[in-house]
C-alpha cells in the first residue's frame, strides 16, 4: 500500500539537512525511510534526498511548504 520513492529537497538550507529535520519534512508525504549517501557527508550541496515511503491512494505533491525561521 506504500511505494518508496526518493524525493529531492532543492533549495533547502544546509541547517535542515540534519536527520531529525528531514525527518520532519519527509513526514508530511510519507514515512521517512532513510537519506542517501551525498546527503548524509554533505558532499554535493545542490539538493538533499530522503527516501520515503508514500502511500498509494494519497497525492504525489510537486512541493511542500513550511515555515522557515
């Protein structure tokens, strides 16, 4: 009932590159599953990737919004 599905955060800053924040973020599409190598070392800093598991019956949103203090 879950398809697991990489989603790239462009833009986002460095300070929510942390597991814990993208975590959070990864949560309002899904079930945070794990990030990937670059992401994890911060080796390329052009986007983050977090593997989530989404649920097939919800939507696949293009963006998600939050407040960025």
């Amino acid at each position: 009932h879950t398809l697991p599905i990489w989603v790239q955060f462009s833009e986002l800053d460095l300070k929510y590159w942390g597991l814990e924040s993208l975590s959070k973020l990864g949560s309002m599409l899904g079930v945070p599953l794990k990030t990937d190598r670059t992401t994890r070392d911060k080796r390329s800093l052009s986007y983050a990737r977090l593997l989530i598991a989404m649920p097939l019956d919800g939507s696949f949103p293009d963006y998600i919004d939050f407040i960025n203090d």
